[in-house]
C-alpha cells in the first residue's frame, strides 16, 4: 500500500480537511481513555474457552514522523509487497532512507501521523466488548494490533501475549484477523507469514532452544480469519457511508452521481500469478451495489499505482479525469478495501484526485465516501465475524490453504501448512 | 471470444465426449420439433402490452461447416471485440480467409458445428413459454435470436420481427436480453451496437428514406437486459451443476476438490478502459461459491488469451499445470461466463487443457462442470429476470449508461443515448 504512499506523499501539503481529521483524531484519543480496560489473565492448558485474544493484523501506519523511518524500511524490506529480487537488503535500505525526509514532512502535514494505529486499536476494543456480551464463553476477549510495518510490531504484539499468560505451558487461544476484508498475498499473506515467522521463533522448540519441553507443548492455539469481502457488516456500513454522501447532492442529480469504488492496485505480475483481491474487492462492490439496489452507475478502479511496470486498472485518476471530462463531474470516490483513513485517501484521494478534478472543473462535486474508522455498524460486524469464526472452530478457511496458482514461495507454503495444522488442535479443544 | 476458437482449435480432433455432446445435440433437435409454436401477431400502436418480442443476443458460431467463414469475417471485422485499426477492413478479411479451412475442419471434428443456435432458440422458446404463464399482461411473448458474427444475424431478425407485425407503424414492445450474463463492451457492447445500427437502417427516418411518417412513428419499442450476473437462477443451476460434478469424486477428496472458475480473458488494453465484464465475473463466482457454502478452494481463471498483446490472468491452462505439477490433481473446471456450450469449452477445455492435465499425471482428476445448455433451473431463471424487467417499465439499467471511462466510441455513444430514450416511451407506454 505505501509504496504509492512513499512516492505520491513527496510534493503536497495538508488541506484543511486533513488537519480537521487530525483533530478528530485527536479528540477521538480522549474518548479512548474512557475505554474499558482489560486485565492481564491467567490461562492454563485445562481451562474453558476463554480468554482468548483478538489480534487485528494490518499494514500500519508511522504514528508520528519519527516512525517514518522505520515503517519505510520494513516495507521495502517485505518482499511480499514489493518483490526487488536479490537486492532487496541493498535497495530497500536504500530506497527507503533516500524517501524518510520528505515522507517525513508528508505526516506532519496530515496532523503529525497516520490514525490507522488509533483506528484499529478503537475497533478492536470496542469489538471485544460487543464479543464479551454475544459470546461470553470465550470470554474474556482481549484486543491487540499486530501491524506489518509500524509499531505495534507482530514480535511486540507477539511478546505481549505471552506476558499477559498466553502461550509458554499455557496454551491460550489467539484469532488473528485480518483487517484487510479482501485477501492479497501482498497484505493479509505477508502478515500471516510473519506471525509465522514470529511464533516460530518464540515457541517453536526447533526455533527456541531455550524453551523448556512444557513451554512448547503449550504453545497458542492460533486461528486466523482471513477474508469477509461481503459480510453484511461491512457492506451496510459502506452503504450507509455513500447514502450520506449523495445526500450531499441535489436530489435532481443524487440518482446520476457515478460511484467510483476505488481500491488499491497490484501488480499484473501479482494478478497473474493468481492473487484472489482484484475478484473478492469487486465482489465487495456487487454486494454494497446490490444493497443500494443499483440505483447509481459505478465503476471499481483502481489507485496507487506507482513504478514503470504494469498493473491493474482502470486507473482512480486517470477515471475521474475522462469522466469530468466527458462532463460527468458529480463523482463520489468510495475507498473500498481499507477499514480506516490512511494516505491514500486523506492525501491520495482528498488531495491529488479532487484536486485534480477541481482544476478540470468539477466545481467540489467530486467527493469521498467517509471510511469506515469508528462507525459502529461496522464494528458490530467485526463482532459478527469474530463470533462466527469461533463458533465454526475452524483454524482457517479451506480458501486459505490454497495457495496461488503461480505461487514459488516456500514461506507461504509452510505458513499455510502451521495454519491449516492448527485445526486438529482447536477441534480438539472444542472436542474437550 | 472465438479468435482464441480460431487459433486454437486449429490443430487438434474431436474427443468422445464431443461425439456424444453432438448426439445430445441431435436429440435434443427432435425435442425441439415438439416445442410450441407461437403464430406471427398483429400489433397497433393503442394495443395493451403483449405481445412482446423476446430477443435473445450472443455471438454465435457457426451451425455447419459451410458458416465457418462468414462467421469469421464477421469475427474479424468487428472493431469491438477484435480492434485492428484503420487496416481493420484489409486485414479482417485476410485473417478470415486464412484460417477457415483449418476452423472448418475443428468444427467438422466437434459434430459438424457450433451448438450454440440449438441451445439459443431451445432457451428462448422455453423462457417464453414460461413467461406467458407468469406474466400474462404482456403475452404472447415471441422467441428471436440475434447472433453477432453467425445466423441469424441481427438483420435477419429485425426482418422478422417487422414481418411478424412489429414496428412499421405499429409500435410494439421488443426485448433486448443479453445472454453474456457478465456486461463487456466487447460482448453485450458489441451486439447492442449491431442492434441500434440495424433499427436505425431500418426504422429510423433519417436513415430510411423509404419510411412513411405513420411508419417512423409507430416504431418499435425497445428495452434492454444487458447483465444478470448474480442471479439467484443462474447462480443455481451453476451451483447444482458444480455439486453434481462433486460427486464424480470420491467423498474422501471431494471437499478439497478446487474449483477452477474459468472465463473467457480480455485484453489488459479493454480491462484498463474500464470495461465492467472482470468484476461483474468475479461477482457470479462469490455468489456461487456462498451458494455453496465456500466448502471447496477455488480460483477465478482466464482463458484463451491469443497473440502477443497482455490479457488478464492468471491463465486456465497455467493454473491447471501448475496445480497438477503440485500434486493438486482434483480440479473442477467451470465455465462461468457462458451459458452454453461452445468451442471454448468441448474444445479448449474438455481437449486442450484437460489432455495437457493427464499427461501431466493427472489421471482423469481434472473435469468439467455441465454447462448450463438446456438447465430448466437456469430457464426459470431467464424467465424470471424476463419478468422483473418487463415489470420494471425500465429501458436499460442505469450502469449501462455508463459508458467505460476510457472509451472514446461514438457508437458507443449515439448507442446508449438511443437506448436511455427508450425509457420515455416505455413508461408513457405503461401509464397508457
């Protein structure tokens, strides 16, 4: 995702609308602190479905400019998302120490840093509280955020697990769920293998000799939610969001706004080696069309293209062009594969592609779809799918095992085979 | 569609299912003899609504051998499925000619032709059938098939529906129903431009001199269905026609049997104009894949790609290898954006790319799923989306307004505006 982040952040300043959603953010920082809090447990092997802990996996943003560094180190490091061959611990460095300064100055004008981390933290507290009520057996839930990039890191996330009595002897049972609702190798695939690589080293004998024999018998049970491109949650909260939005428009034009999902692009070398996100992101879009009875046009397209190589389109700019062009300039932009503001809408769309349609004349018709960050109706969802994946007890999709067509990566394999292995475990614990 | 047909059907033989698919097809002619015929109508301008003519559009393929190079004439010169350029006149007629005696022989080789007209009119007259009983305002309803590239052609039943009382000064109510279940330009597109070129050749003043004013007047009605990709029907009757595919494997297996939903690739040119046909594909396969419970792994694949020029993957054939040469042997082959048999599937499919998978080792694991042909779950469904439509009182979908973000035809255009002016007279006509 912030390959295009990297690159298109360089040469613009934040609006009015960005420092806005910084202040909501901030505001948004006080009410967290009214938050529940969830005591540390104690598990041991014999014990009854709870707690169990709910750990949101995303790709993470810098909090605050001093993480710009990090966070764009670790993703040209990820050879998941931006494949650089052999060279990738040369140009990655490299690559990402050469873009810090201005990326840098790019946070600082969107409020200091992205609310991704904020975002998901709020979402995964309030689900574990809805899931506390509607599914009290595997209660206590507990939240954690795993990001790929930023902090809370998978190995930090991973360390305080087995502080707050998870795992070590214990066993404990942990979800990771996926925060992006359509599956890419590039995003859920490359979290997923390295929360392999993670409980591997901290609890597999073979990685940790220092774990004693009890310790890695009792390791966590892992179970993984995936994917939820369509689920109902998910598909009225982004209809609710873009009903609000066309009630911005006078009713005589509100039925012949052109809807524009837009969802970050891939790679064809990705598309065609079988990734499954450019078919669930448009099934997400045929399920919120249905739910809006197709009473508007629409088009997917697709953003953040970035690089001379070729990806998927048609292009979210290049669209919104050739439609205000044509004289269609009532357009509302729908960010529909990410659960929260990021880059690439507060900056990305809000700023280059409105903007760039202003120019061409669309007179502020061109607007966006809020994301869905706070919105309850999606968190109640996230619930809904949590509870559903624990009561199915099933470690993983049988999708998930599948592993693309074109695929040659023998980390994937091995994530894949520890995943779908964890079955037997969980059965058994539902057995007990 | 069939340029991928032309090339690769150049060098191989029919198979024993091909034969026993060409008897079904004969029997299912006697059959057809037995279907009821519907007389000729007489129609004025103040009538009620029926009767209706329910037009079927697909591309066609040749009945008998003697069609193979009209068909490809018609193939190669058509800018929308197969755009050449200005030498699109020159070199269309040159591709045509060169290929014909080889397709003439593939043809020959799968039972003397194409099934698709048989299937075509057997569908239609079955829908109509049904539709008089369900919606009897608007009966008699009068099967037609148009085919873009073989007989009928578009005139051929413009000429028919003018003799049979429609239009020519007497209005009437004629249905344009797509039977690609998935929008393409290159497609539905196609065949709606073929269709608006001929009424305007035949029933428009400015084009026809011949016309009274009474006859100009009084001209047909049109409506259009252009894209039904996720009906209950058709996800149906592909979901039961994959179950029972299912069965053919041993109960050990069959939950991890992946399903290869194959459909017919598009040039990444076409795909990055904004063309609606990829997702509205991805679109059917999550609907069928919740119908039936997500219970096996699967993949959207592409076939035919031809020439030198980038197409969507990932490809059938590469998949299938692919898969086979991991030891994923159990594979169900599904054709997901065609509604009947055609040479992309007793050829490409059942010969090509399963004779590859066995010699690859995959002992007979490699099959297709039914195609839908003479389903009676898919007719009811046809019937069904016949009838909400007619219902409606809507001339066309709204999306179908939209033409692609990059497209730059006129046709296109004039096209749409032709079809979006329908609705004016359609819903005068139901307040009459």
């Amino acid at each position: 995702m912030s390959v295009a982040q990297s690159l298109r952040a360089i040469s613009k300043r934040a609006s009015p609308a960005q420092c806005l959603q910084a202040q909501k953010a901030r505001s948004w920082q006080q009410h967290r602190a009214l938050a529940t809090h969830v005591p540390p447990v104690t598990q041991d092997n014999t014990s009854s479905q709870g707690p169990t802990a709910m750990v949101f996996m995303n790709m993470g943003g810098p909090s605050t400019t001093d993480e710009v560094h990090g966070f764009l180190s670790r993703l040209f490091a990820d050879g998941d998302l931006i494949p650089l061959g052999p060279l990738q611990g040369y140009l990655g460095p490299f690559i990402a120490k050469r873009r810090t300064p201005k990326i840098q100055k790019q946070y600082a004008d969107i409020g200091g840093g992205s609310p991704i981390r904020k975002w998901s933290e709020y979402q995964c507290e309030e689900m574990c509280k809805i899931l506390d009520k509607i599914r009290p057996e595997s209660a206590p839930h507990k939240p954690y955020v795993a990001f790929r990039y930023a902090d809370p890191l998978t190995e930090e996330m991973y360390a305080k697990l087995l502080e707050d009595g998870f795992g070590k002897g214990k066993g404990g049972r942990a979800v990771a769920f996926t925060q992006y609702p359509q599956y890419s190798c590039s995003t859920t695939g490359s979290s997923l293998n390295e929360l392999w690589k993670w409980r591997q080293r901290m609890e597999s004998p073979r990685r940790n000799s220092n774990l004693t024999a009890a310790e890695a018998e009792g390791s966590i049970n892992w179970s993984v939610i995936d994917r939820w491109p369509t689920h109902p949650g998910l598909v009225e909260a982004f209809a609710q969001n873009i009903e609000a939005t066309l009630q911005t428009y006078p009713e005589d034009v509100r039925d012949s706004v052109v809807l524009l999902y837009s969802a970050h692009s891939l790679p064809m070398s990705v598309v065609n080696r079988g990734d499954p996100y450019p078919a669930e992101v448009a099934a997400t879009v045929w399920a919120v069309q249905q739910r809006l009875g197709h009473k508007n046009p629409y088009r997917l397209v697709w953003q953040s293209q970035v690089g001379p190589s070729a990806w998927l389109g048609a292009q979210t700019s290049d669209t919104v062009a050739n439609l205000v062009k044509k004289g269609q300039k009532d357009l509302v932009l729908i960010p529909i594969a990410f659960t929260s503001d990021h880059i690439e809408t507060l900056f990305e769309i809000d700023q280059e592609v409105i903007h760039e349609a202003n120019e061409l004349g669309a007179d502020g018709r061109v607007r966006r779809a809020e994301s869905l960050n706070g919105n309850p109706i999606f968190i109640r969802g996230l619930a809904d799918i949590a509870k559903s994946h624990l009561d199915s007890g099933e470690a993983c999709s049988r999708q998930m095992g599948l592993r693309c067509p074109g695929c040659k990566s023998e980390r994937c394999l091995e994530q894949k085979k520890f995943f779908l292995g964890q079955n037997e475990r969980n059965n058994d614990a539902v057995a007990l």
